[in-house]
C-alpha cells in the first residue's frame, strides 16, 4: 500500500516538481496538491493523507498558521519543504516546535538541476514521516516549574552529552525546560540541523532555560549550568588542559557533522565515570555505539523510550546493542538524570548507576 501525501505549495512549478520527486518512488503515492493553507485543510478533511509535505511562505494562511491548525484538529505528520531554512531557519524552527516532523530546504535558485538535488532527501523523510504515531507529534509533555535542588557533594568534574535527529528539537527544548539552574555538571548537545540553524536554534533554547545557552567555539570552557550547542558542519569534542576541559572543534567530511558518536566518544575518553550520555529521537543509528563508549567507560547511559519517540531509530539501534542502563520515556528523563547524581553523591566506589 503506498504512502499518500499531499503536497502543500503557492508555486505550480514546485507542486509539480515535488509530485514528481515523489512519486519517482513507488512506495509513494500522492493523491492532492494544495495551493495555500486554507485549501490544505479542506484538502485534509477530505483526502486524509498520511503526510503533507508544507511551504511555510503562502498567500491567504501561511505554513506556521496551517501547520498549527492541523495540530489542533487531526494531528498527522508534516515535512516542512521551504527556502526559508536558507535564509536562518527561525520559521523552520517554529514549524518543528509546533509539531512538524522534519524539514527539506529548498535551494533558493529555481533551475530544475538544482532542486532536483533534494529527491533523495525528500523521498527518505516522507518515508520516515509516514512511521510517525500521530499522537507523538500531537504535544509534548507538558511543563513543570523546577525548584532549585541542592546537589551538595556532586562535584562540577562531569558532563551530560545529549544527542538527539529527527524531533530532537522539541524534545531537547522540554527536556532543558525541567533541568534546574543549579545544576552541576556541564551539558554538551549534538543535534543534526544545518549550519544556518545553528544560532537561532540555541537562542531558542535558551529563552526556556535558567541554564546558560551557547553554541560552542573553539576552546571554550565546559562549565557547570551551561549548555554548549555543537555547531553544525564540524566534530566537537573535548580535551583536557592544564585542569580545565576545553571543546575542540574538527572539519570533517563524515555524513553528519556534528556526529554524535564523536561527540560521546570524546566525552567518554574525558569524563569516564563521571559522563552522563543521553540519546534521544532520531532516524538511524548516530550516538549507539559512542552510548556503548560511555557505558564501557563507567559512565551512565540513557534512552529516550519508544513511547515517546517521534522516530524510535537511534535509540532503538542502542537498546539493541546493550548499550543503555535507562530507557525512559522523554518526560522522565530530566528526573533521571537529577537521580544519577543523587547517587553518584551516595557511592564512593564509582557504583552509581
């Protein structure tokens, strides 16, 4: 049975061109195009397609207007297809908060060549969109107020690693949300998103924490209370110098920079005992084996739970493997990781999983 989809888009050029990307696969089938976002919901009430792939700039109602709507009333999954990822990804980020499962960014210049260079990607996030529970994308667990907690006798020698692909933008903004201002260890995060992303992405997280937010540079400190962003199109890890750990930043030629598996590798090699990797949502299988680093170097390791997962890929990968102590639900994780170091302050004999 193919994947329907209904392809949103003001152009007749792209609508075109999109069907025509599509439908190059078999398994894909779609079966409406609308031209705004009035016409994609009566075109939803009508069609029920499994996925819709959105340009956010339309006449009438927008994408960011629409997709909301379709969130409201009959939650599916939505692949955002538009130029103005290129152009600083502020309204992409928008989109992906409010429930939209990935994005596709279209090349700003029009020859055909040229666009036709996003098929692959397109088919493969469509495909991937059309596995989504609908009611993962619906809401996020909603928000708690976090008190302070005394972390008293937690050194500030350790590091949480968080990795996190496809809906990894969503969860790590709730997850950030229920992490406490005085918490002591430092908080590195590598979350698959282009390089124009990047800034407006940590920005954003950083209007909903009481932690420190910044996307690392070339040996900054890693220090308590603060959250460095890995920037997109490079490696980031950490070194140790003359008592101070440091990020190093690498070019790269590797399918997915930053790549979390680097990352938590470095931490491993680092930290040791005292690391902490988290893996949340994602397609594929970055971060399971550098998981499995962490955990053979006495660190602790944590999953995000299929329950909660928009794409259950690479958690599922370290599940499988052996290389997780926690697998949780997205909404359990931030109190999972207060324990950790609850205990860590209880055991002496590095026994503190």
């Amino acid at each position: 049975m193919a994947i329907t989809v209904l392809v949103v888009d003001d152009s007749a050029f792209m609508r075109q061109l999109i069907k025509q990307m599509l439908e190059s696969d078999p398994a894909i089938k779609v079966i409406a195009v609308a031209t705004d976002g009035i016409d994609a919901l009566n075109k939803i009430e009508f069609f029920r397609p499994q996925v819709v792939t959105l340009d956010l700039e339309m006449p009438r109602m927008d994408g960011l207007t629409m997709l909301a709507e379709v969130m409201r009333k009959h939650p599916l999954p939505v692949v955002v297809v538009s130029s103005i990822a290129a152009e600083g990804g502020e309204q992409t980020l928008q989109a992906l908060e409010l429930g939209a499962v990935d994005f596709v960014t279209k090349p700003v210049a029009k020859p055909s060549q040229e666009l036709w260079q996003i098929q692959d990607e397109l088919v493969l996030k469509v495909k991937a969109a059309a596995g989504v529970r609908p009611d993962l994308i619906k809401q996020l667990p909603v928000t708690k107020p976090v008190p302070e907690k005394a972390f008293a006798g937690v050194p500030s020698t350790g590091i949480v690693a968080v990795g996190a692909s496809t809906g990894g933008p969503r969860a790590l903004r709730y997850l950030l949300s229920q992490i406490p201002a005085d918490f002591p260890w430092g908080i590195i995060i590598a979350q698959h998103i282009p390089v124009e992303f990047t800034q407006s992405f940590a920005s954003r997280l950083g209007a909903l924490t009481s932690l420190r937010v910044k996307v690392a540079a070339e040996d900054d400190e890693v220090r308590s209370g603060q959250v460095l962003v890995a920037p997109s199109g490079l490696q980031t890890g950490v070194v140790k110098e003359d008592g101070k750990t440091r990020i190093k930043l690498e070019q790269s030629d590797a399918i997915y920079r930053p790549s979390i598996d680097y990352l938590f590798n470095s931490v491993a090699a680092v930290y040791k005992e005292n690391t902490v990797g988290v893996l949340l949502t994602g397609m594929g299988a970055d971060g399971a084996y550098g998981l499995k680093v962490i955990q053979e170097a006495g660190g602790v390791t944590i999953a995000e739970a299929e329950a909660s997962c928009v794409i259950y890929g690479m958690p599922r990968v370290a599940a499988e493997i052996g290389a997780v102590h926690h697998q949780l639900p997205l909404e359990e994780i931030p109190n999972c990781l207060s324990t950790v170091l609850d205990r860590y302050t209880q055991n002496s004999n590095g026994s503190w999983r």
